[in-house]
C-alpha cells in the first residue's frame, strides 16, 4: 500500500488517498440506499450536518521511523489550518494556489484515511463500483463483502485508482486495499480499527499492515 525514509512514507501514503472534494450528503428516506450509502451511513454520515469543526494528528510508523502532521478543518467556513514541524500554513479551500496546493494535497489524503466511509457518498459520480458478496480479505483471510470503486478521470488528485473495501453485515469497514491505477496487484492492505463514536460518527483511528511494520493511526482527534 519503499518507506526508508520520511519522503518515501510521504509518497506512498500521498497515493493512498488524494481524491476527489466533499460533494452532498444522501436523504436515504424512501429511496434504497446503494451499498456505498450503506457504508457512509453505517459510520455516521446522517450526523455531519451538524459537524463544524474537525481537529486530528496524522501519524505513520514504519519500522523505526515515525511522521506526524496535524490539521484544524472549520467546515462551515471551508478554512484548513495544517500543522507540521516546521510549518503552520491557514488556507481557505475555495481559494487554492500554487503556495498552497501542495498542502492541501497532503490535506485531502489524510481526510482521506480519516474520513473515507464518508468520501462514498461525497464523491458519487466520480467513481464507479461493483460489490462482490464473498471475498477474501486481505489481512485476516476471512470471508467478507467487498466494495471496489474506481475513481474516474475527473477531478481528485490521483484519477483512476482503486480501492477495495471489506466489510460484514454491519457495514463497518474492517480491510482495505489500495490499487494504484487500477492494477490488479494491492500497493497497500491494512486493517480498519480502534474506532470510536465521537459526536455521532463512528470513525476508525488505527490502521496496520499484514507485516506488522506499518501503522497509520490518529490522535487529538476532535470533533467539534
């Protein structure tokens, strides 16, 4: 889903997420819910309504070294605040340029990873999807329902990759892969885990590979 030193942690994850913007939220009443929809709600998209502020610590481990970055979203006034060791860079989302494009890059990705149950609702249009009923999933080797998506050429960052999400009866995503341009061959594989309700949404904070080498994981996580 090549991380010898912090660049190269940086690329790889950097794939492992740009796409595309927050579009709408789905009033499911009388309507059939498509699985994505299923998935979105069942990690609390009915409740980001009421959402005005999200606060979280981007962290990646791997082996023996370890990167973090930590971002302020006010979503009412589309106005992200990133924060790094050597940088504090506040931007307004509706106003990108090539001083801030790199960060908001970064941005998007870890929203992401911190947000992804919900980007299946969001970014309706953008990607196709097909839904298998039994697959194996890639770390535990269990039997799950699989949802793969692949982003279109409009719009995001990283046009036309794929991911594959597994999840049970509840719909709470427990795997994912990440497939760069579509190839058939996972770049990445972790676990979705240690999740907790914070103000309605139901929001994953840990991520592992098969190896045990690599961690992705959020802290000072708040929700406004």
């Amino acid at each position: 889903m090549r991380f010898l030193h912090i660049l190269v942690i940086l690329t790889l994850v950097l794939l492992f997420g740009c796409k595309t913007e927050q579009k709408k939220d789905t009033n499911s009443k009388n309507i059939e819910q498509t699985v994505p929809e299923k998935i979105a709600y069942a990690h609390g998209i009915k409740n980001w309504k009421n959402v005005e502020e999200i606060k979280f610590t981007f962290n990646v481990d791997r082996d023996t070294t370890h990167y973090e970055r930590s971002w302020i979203w006010n979503i009412r006034k589309n106005e992200v605040t990133g924060i790094s060791e050597t940088d504090t860079v506040l931007y307004n989302r509706s106003e990108i340029d090539s001083t801030t494009a790199k960060v908001d890059a970064g941005f998007i990705n870890d929203k992401y990873w911190f947000l992804a149950p919900f980007n299946l609702v969001w970014d309706n249009g953008s990607f196709s999807y097909e839904v298998s009923e039994k697959a194996e999933a890639p770390i535990s080797k269990t039997l799950m329902q699989k949802l793969t998506i692949v982003y279109t050429g409009e719009g995001g960052y990283t046009p036309g990759d794929a991911y594959d999400f597994y999840f049970e009866n509840d719909y709470i995503i427990k795997e994912w892969t990440f497939r760069k341009a579509n190839q058939k061959e996972a770049n990445l594989s972790t676990t979705w885990e240690e999740y907790s309700e914070l103000n309605g949404l139901n929001l994953s904070k840990g991520h592992k590979n098969a190896e045990g080498n690599f961690k992705l994981y959020f802290t000072n996580i708040q929700v406004k």
